[in-house]
C-alpha cells in the first residue's frame, strides 16, 4: 500500500490488532519481537503522508526502535518531534507519552537527574487525564533513575507502584518491566530471593507476549544475582543466554550489558585473561553507544590489567 501511495490503508495495517495475548498493534507487537529495523522502514514510509496525530504516535514509535538500535540522537530527535507535534495539536495522552520516552532515552545516556524530571512532568500530564498505563510508565522508570542514582528505596517504592497499577489494568508488558524493576531493587536491597523470584516472574510474562528484549534482561538480570550468590555457573549461563538473545535482535546495549557482566564474572574467578576480552568487547559497544557503562569498563580494565599483572608475576 505504500508502493501505491494508500497511505490511509497502510496505517490501518500498521493499526491491526493482532491475536496476541496483549491484543497489540501490529507496529508496536514488532517492538515486542525486537523487530526494529523492520519498524524503522515502515514508520519512515508513513510519516509526514497523513495528519498530525498519526504523525506524532508513529514519532514515537519511530523514536522507540532508534532508541533499541542504540541511535540515541535520533531517538531523542523524533520524541522531540512527537513532543512539538502533540503540544501543536493539543494531544495530552502524545505529549505524556512522548515525554516518558524522551525520559527514558536521558536515563539511558546518563542524565539521570534530567530523566527524572521529564518523568515529574509526564506524571503530571497522565494524572491529569486519568491515563493509568501513561502514569504507571513515567512512575516506573522514574525507579530506574532513582535506582541509577543508588536511592534504591525510592525506586523500590516506584516499582511497586508501577506493578500495582499495570495489574489493575491488564498491562502485561508494562507487569514484566515493573518485575524486572523490582528484581533489580531487592537486588541492591540485599534481598537476594525475592530478586531472583521477581526476575523469573518477569521471564514468565516476558515468554508469554514474546518480549524478547525482556527476556533478555530478566536472563542478564538473574545472572546478577547469582554472581552475588557466588553460583558463577549458573551466573555465566544465564548472562550467555541474554547475550545471545542481545545479538539476535540487534539489542547492542543488552549486548555490552551481558559481557560486561561476563567480565567481572571472570574477574572474579580470577580468569583474568577471559575477562579483559569480555570487558574489551563490551567497551567497544559501550564506546559506540556513548553510554555510563564506558566508565564501568575503563574502570574494570584498570583492575584487570594490576590483577593479571599480579598474577603474571607471580611464580608458577
């Protein structure tokens, strides 16, 4: 329909909702597959052919599958877009949306301060209009700034309330996130079981809509945990299997994530060696991507190197 310029046609495929168990739309259950690239040729085909309001949700959209490729600037500059767009046409529910997710694309890159303030407004706006899913989003990774800032009680408290709500209105992708969130705050409240039980109850809602990138992190998520446990089989198990879900769906963070995780695994085992290709590999991605986990590698090389240093030296 695009090739034939039935542009009204092929928003209302883009729109269809498919018989899945969240009952998406078409575009956005493609995000949930980790199918970005294909979500990126569709939106680009579409935007600026119908009006305003098309153009501002599918800007999101488009925002979202840069932001999962790791194309940070351009991410930010369609939420941006969306954002003017929806102030423009006076869309409360775009503008709340397209805030939280330029929220998000801050905490990713670090600005974690300035995250949780687009988060605030976003609230504002989805508490406004009674928009449950929007204040439960903005809530919840308002918890992964807070968490990022190491006020780990606030952003328990964010999570349960994000949890809470996505129940109360049947968001099961919004209730894997709000899992993973929570698992991650026991996690560094030193609640290690109730961590590794909130993470396998994400694993649980991410299988069952098919969340791969969820997946993936709740994998990546458990193998902390063990790490902490001292079980490095199982955490080396449970950190390959997110790398190698990373990798099928281009997930480049999920990807540096996990070795970066392998890495101070070995570390830890005193596999020095294993460990500075790991941490290597993952400051590659790192570097490309321009995100905090640059300063957690070069840190992590520094006492490699001293540690292989140490053992090199030392007397067989």
């Amino acid at each position: 329909f695009c090739n034939v310029e039935e542009w009204t046609k092929a928003v209302r495929i883009v729109a269809y909702r498919l018989p899945t168990a969240e009952n998406k739309e078409l575009h956005k259950q493609l995000d949930t597959w980790g199918y970005y690239s294909e979500q990126i040729k569709l939106y680009k085909n579409i935007i600026g052919k119908l009006n305003q309001n098309v153009n501002a949700v599918l800007l999101i959209g488009l925002g979202v599958a840069y932001e999962n490729l790791g194309i940070y600037f351009k991410s930010i500059e369609c939420y941006q877009q969306s954002l003017e767009t929806a102030r423009e046409i006076n869309d409360l529910n775009i503008q709340s949306s397209a805030l939280t997710c330029l929220g998000l694309a801050n905490h990713t890159m670090g600005k974690y301060d300035q995250a949780i303030k687009i988060f605030q407004e976003s609230l504002v706006i989805a508490s406004a209009i009674g928009n449950r899913q929007l204040k439960g989003a903005a809530i919840g990774n308002m918890g992964l700034s807070y968490r990022a800032l190491q006020e780990y009680t606030k952003a328990f408290e964010c999570h349960i309330i994000h949890l809470n709500i996505a129940k109360e209105i049947g968001d099961l992708q919004a209730e894997g996130n709000a899992w993973g969130g929570l698992g991650v705050a026991y996690e560094k409240l030193g609640e290690y079981q109730k961590a590794i039980d909130s993470q396998k109850k994400r694993l649980e809602v991410a299988k069952k809509i098919g969340d791969r990138q969820g997946e993936g992190n709740g994998l990546g998520n458990l193998g902390n945990v063990y790490r902490l446990l001292g079980d490095f089989d199982k955490a080396i198990d449970y950190q390959q299997e997110h790398l190698s879900i990373a990798k099928e769906i281009d997930d480049f963070e999920g990807q540096g994530n996990s070795l970066y995780n392998l890495a101070e695994i070995y570390y830890e085992l005193a596999n020095f060696r294993l460990a500075i290709d790991y941490c290597n590999q993952a400051l590659s991605i790192a570097m490309k991507l321009d995100i905090p986990l640059v300063k957690e590698c070069q840190k992590l090389q520094k006492q490699l190197k001293v540690a292989q240093e140490v053992k090199d030296e030392q007397p067989d």
